[in-house]
C-alpha cells in the first residue's frame, strides 16, 4: 500500500476512514494535512484522523507482521493533545458489536502534559516516543484479578520498581524518547514489525529495537487530538480535554506499508 495524498482522490473514493470531531479537517493536497483548531468551546473535543478501518471498511484489522512501515512526516510543533501513526487495536468503538479489548499498539506516537502515561520504567509519561503496547493476550488479561493489589503495593517507592519490571515484559512494553525537535522537522519514520520483533527508524537511523512484537491483526492510523490521558501504574488514572487556543497540524507527505 502506498499513498502521497497529491490531492483528495484517495479521501473521496474511500481508501480510507476519514474522523473529524470538532474543528478537525483532513485534505489532501501534495500531502496529507490533518488540522485542528480552536474553537468558541474550549471544553470540546477536537479530532482530525484517517485510518484504514472503521466506517464503510468495517472494523476488521487488516495488518499483521512481518510487515514495514514507512512515513514522512511533521507537525506545526503541538502544544496539547496527542498525535502520531502507526498500527493499534482501537480497544473502543463506537460500534455496539465489537466489544472493548485491551490496547495493543506499535507506532510513533506524541503527548503533550497533561498526558501522563507511564508504561516503561525511566521513560516520561509525555513526549514524543517510539512505542510497543500488547495487552491483548491471555498473560496480560490475567493480570486484571491481581491489579487493585499491585497498584495498592506500587504506592511504595521501594516496590514500584522491583514490581513493574516484572509487569512491564508481560505487557509487552518497549518505548524510547525521541528528540521533541524531531516532530517540528519533515522526517521519514520506520518500523519494521516482525514475529519476534520490532525496530522504529528515524531517517534509517535505528532508535529503538525491542523484542516484543504486538501479536493479531492491528489497523494503521494517523491523528492529532486535544485529549489527554493518565495511566500511572501506582493507580493514578485520568483523562480529559486540554483546550485549544491556536491551531495545530500534522502533515504527511506519504505513506507506505509493505510485506517483509
């Protein structure tokens, strides 16, 4: 698969599933400009995003590895919200028959404070990262009966981190923070994911290369958003709307996905 977004052609003929909530505008015009601004409603959620699944192409993930993704990309610098691409699960939907699944992830992926999640020990909660998530497995679903104990023992700084490490592998989390000078600059970002494996390239330059390897099918997606999540093992959970007082974009100029 392989899109530079020369115009809308492949927006209106459907090739992809195009979400705009709020001020959110997706087009196409010698590359792909996802766009949200502020609006009279500071409390509103704003959205602009395409993918390949969801709407008329049903919720069916469609990638799995070994597979390689290429993007060329930049953003006008975003100060709230989170952005990114690359392949995820989408644990909700607004389909009724599709229930929620734990998240699994592999992609590029951006937060502004007040996003606070912290997946990997010694790695911020925000930023921008290269990033692996799989909590869609039977290890990590039987994880939930014993989570309200553990986060209670994760209060204690002296068990938080002796804890999490044996967390951190079943749940199949890898991350590394990336320059955020790097999201205002036009880049071409990699990731090969493979069956026992993955590596995240930025200009061919490896940044991160991890064992885990996101298991089923997952779907891609490109986004910029004002949401904000909290997500900190110790039990510290949050979520909710930044407001948006200027406009912010994320700009693509090609997409590539290819069997490896």
């Amino acid at each position: 698969m392989f899109d530079n977004f020369v115009n809308n052609e492949s927006l209106s003929r459907g090739d992809w599933a195009i979400v705009r909530a709020g001020t959110g505008t997706v087009e196409a015009h010698d590359g792909l400009h996802l766009k949200v601004t502020g609006g009279d409603n500071l409390r509103a959620y704003h959205n602009a995003q395409i993918c390949d699944y969801g709407g008329l192409h049903g919720w069916t993930m469609k990638w799995q590895p070994p597979l390689r993704m290429t993007v060329t990309a930049w953003a006008d610098q975003p100060y709230a919200g989170t952005a990114g691409f690359g392949f995820w699960n989408h644990p909700f939907s607004p389909d009724a028959r599709r229930l929620p699944r734990l998240p699994a992830a592999i992609w590029f992926f951006f937060a502004a404070p007040p996003n606070d999640m912290r997946l990997a020990l010694d790695v911020a909660g925000h930023g921008w990262k290269a990033s692996t998530l799989d909590a869609a497995h039977l290890r990590a679903a039987a994880l939930a009966p014993t989570a309200p104990a553990l986060m209670l023992l994760m209060r204690a700084p002296s068990l938080y981190r002796r804890l999490w490490r044996r967390i951190q592998p079943i749940l199949k989390v890898s991350e590394r923070a990336l320059d955020p000078a790097l999201l205002g600059e036009r880049h071409t970002y990699r990731i090969d994911w493979l069956k026992d494996g993955a590596r995240w390239y930025v200009d061919d330059r490896l940044v991160l290369e991890s064992p885990y390897s996101p298991r089923g099918a997952l779907g891609f997606v490109a986004w910029i958003d004002n949401q904000y999540a909290v997500a900190v093992p110790k039990g510290i959970f949050g979520w909710g709307i930044t407001p948006l007082t200027r406009a912010q974009s994320l700009h693509i100029d090609d997409v590539r996905i290819e069997p490896l």
